[in-house]
C-alpha cells in the first residue's frame, strides 16, 4: 500500500490531478483543511475531465472523527 499525503485541499487537488488516472483507488479527505477545506476539494476533483475523477470513492472525515476512531475517545 502507497499513501500519499496532502498538507491542504489545494495540494490534494493537484495531487490528483498530476497522477496517472487509476494510480489511487481510494480518497480520505480531512473536511477541515487549510487553504481549502475537503468539501471543495472534492467537488473539485469530481469536475475534473477524468473517469475516474468520478468514480474514486472519498471518504470525507473530520480530524476528531478520525481521532476518536482511532483511541476510542467518546
């Protein structure tokens, strides 16, 4: 498994958008980024001029989500 990490919407929408279409099978999007949060980025991708730009699943999370998935906090 390779990941790839985006510091913020705006990087993660030209990471996929320089990528080979098909190099990533899945996206996790923080919904609360800087420069651009993940519900933007998203509907950025899905307008990309790309097959599968609109079929890649994301999964759209908040940071807490993730969090407290992780240790369990609530």
């Amino acid at each position: 498994m390779i990941v790839t990490k985006a510091w913020n919407g705006r990087e993660a929408v030209e990471i996929f958008e320089n990528s080979e279409p098909g190099y990533f099978d899945v996206i996790l999007m923080n919904l609360m980024m800087p420069k651009m949060g993940g519900l933007e980025a998203t509907r950025r991708i899905r307008k990309m001029d790309r097959e599968d730009a609109k079929s890649i699943p994301i999964d759209i999370k908040t940071i807490l989500a993730v969090f407290d998935q992780v240790f369990g906090t609530s």
